[in-house]
C-alpha cells in the first residue's frame, strides 16, 4: 500500500510500501482516504527539526490533515456506516490516561505523553487506507465534502477563538489576526462568524492573492491598531512579541504557533490592563463539531479560493516546495 514518510535513518522523504491496516476490534472503521492537507508542521516533519516515527521503526507516515471515505465498520460501531464521510482527530490519549485524557480532553492532556497521528510516533494518514477507533472519527455531511479538509486546522482555530472569547472580562468587538496562511484565514472567518469586526496583518503585500481574499471575505487586511481579541497564526516569534503592542485594555492574546522568544514582554502592561495571554493546541470534540457547523456556515465561495489541490505524485512539490499564493494546499488521492 503506497505512502509517503518520512525516514529518520536517512533524513528523507521517501514513497513508502506500508501493509494494509484491517478491523481488529469491535470500534474500529475502516476508511479510503481521499484528501490530505499540508502545513507547516508537515514541512519541520520533512526536515526531521520534529516528530518522531513510531516505535521500532526508522519512518514516520506523515499526513494529519485528513478526509477519508468509510469501507467498513466493526460489528459495535453505530455512529457510521460504509460511504460516510469522516476527518480524524489526531492525538491519542496517553496510558494510563491523566486526569484530563480520562475526561475525553487529550488536548489538554496533563502528562505530555499522548501520541498524535502523522507527527509523535503514530503513522499518519498519506496512505491509501487507515483504520481508526470510531471515537477518533468525525462524520461531515456530504454536503461539506470539498472544504472537508480543512477541518482538522479549523477545529484548532475553534478551540482558540472559544478560549479566547470565553478569557475575555467584557464584551469584546473587534479582533486581530496575525499572518495569512490557512490557520490565519479560518481564524478571521471564525471571528467574524462570531460577530467580531475583524482585520488580519500579515507580511504579503496589499495586493497578494492572500489579501485579495481576505478582503472578498468582508476582513480587513493591514492594520495593527488595538484590538479586543488578537490570534497569533504567524509561527514567527518576532510577530508574536510585536502583537502585544495591539492589545487593548482586558484584551486576550492567543498564540497559536510562534516557537520560543527573546524580547520584552510587557507584564506591567498584563498587569495593569487586565490582559490575558494563552497558549492553545489541538482541539476538543466541542471544537471538531463547532468546525462543522461554521463549514457550512462559512461563504463556499471562500473556501474554495483557499484551496490548491494537487496529486499525491506531487508530494515533494507541495511538502518542500514554495508555498502557494493559496493558503492550503491538498494532496488528492489519483
């Protein structure tokens, strides 16, 4: 069965022959991915700066960005059927479960053991089939099939808007979104489907395609004036200490991907102000169903700008190449 991992032993990223996964408990679904999305993460995997592949083996398969059609289910699996449509949840709780994994919360697990599929030590879903425990399994109505994709990057966009939003002391109006990459973008349209006056900052000039969507999106683009609400979605440290500059009084900062910094944090102003900074990765089961609902929410129109779908024979290109003027890029199963 056709894969792409990446090889620890050779630094590599490689077309790997896996074996076919089957059901081997009463829960398992067995699914025909279709779609996988690529991210940043994707690329630092490539590079073999993260990850690690899962025990006894020298390869990762990468992909956790998924869409996958239902083959067949186990014998105890009554949420799906053969033909759903269905986007998995990555991590895996550790063992024995912490206090907050037990609780079916492994995004907030406690002991840093959990293991995330196509990143720590679990094989990802790059391959043509993949089983999965029917609870790690997210059903999209057909309907929502083409953005399906994206669901695993916005359903971490989810979880911060709602931390965000729940952290905030007032009754917050206007929010700022820093960079303009996938994450970025849902981001923006989350916050604006929150009923937030919303602008995105990011390096692309004003007449990048990046911009032009956002600005066809109703978001402004350009302009770091203070604001209630502000997500870091850079992945650039610089950017992330900068964003506190933007921060009104009471105001919530997010970050989402910036690595560690050097540079003054203003605690004073923390302090003095009331301001919240929060940490935020991976997502709930809340956040998996709130990223339904606004898929359907979201102006297609949009999304499908969003977009650049290529074949899995062009991997390489759409791992290690440039990005695109299109935020997301999609390896589409031939």
């Amino acid at each position: 069965m056709r894969s792409i991992a990446v090889d620890y032993s050779t630094r590599e990223l490689v077309e790997h022959e896996a074996a076919e996964p089957a059901i081997a408990s009463p829960v398992d679904v067995l699914f025909a991915m279709r779609e996988a999305g690529v991210c940043g993460t994707d690329r630092e995997l490539a590079a073999c700066r993260i990850g690690a592949p899962p025990q006894g083996s020298s390869h990762l398969i990468l992909g956790h960005e998924a869409l996958g059609q239902v083959i067949e289910v186990g014998e105890a699996v009554q949420t799906l059927s053969p033909g759903d449509w269905v986007v998995p949840a990555i991590r895996r709780s550790c063992r024995p479960p912490c206090a907050s994994c037990a609780r079916g919360r492994r995004d907030l697990c406690l002991s840093g053991s959990f293991l995330e599929r196509g990143i720590f030590r679990l094989h990802g879903y790059l391959t043509e089939l993949a089983v999965d425990d029917a609870g790690d399994l997210v059903r999209v109505p057909e309907s929502l099939v083409s953005y399906a994709v994206l669901l695993e990057p916005l359903s971490v966009v989810e979880k911060a808007v709602a931390v965000g939003l729940a952290a905030h002391a007032g009754e917050p109006k206007r929010a700022l979104v820093l960079g303009a990459g996938p994450v970025g973008l849902l981001a923006a349209l989350v916050l604006q489907a929150r009923g937030l006056e919303v602008s995105v900052a990011s390096l692309e000039p004003a007449t990048h395609p990046r911009a032009a969507l956002i600005r066809d999106a109703g978001i402004q683009y350009g302009g770091t004036e203070p604001r209630d609400i502000v997500i870091e979605a850079t992945g650039s440290a610089e950017a992330a200490i900068a964003g506190f500059r933007s921060l009104t009084p009471l105001g919530v900062y997010v970050i989402l991907g910036a690595p560690n910094a050097h540079g003054d944090i203003p605690f004073e102003q923390l302090i003095v102000n009331n301001q919240h900074l929060v940490g935020s990765l991976n997502a709930s089961p809340d956040a998996f169903q709130a990223g339904v609902e606004d898929l359907g929410r979201f102006d297609h129109r949009v999304l499908d700008r969003m977009i650049e779908r290529l074949t899995w024979s062009e991997y390489r290109r759409a791992i290690c190449g440039p990005p695109p003027d299109r935020p997301k890029v999609v390896l589409v199963r031939e």
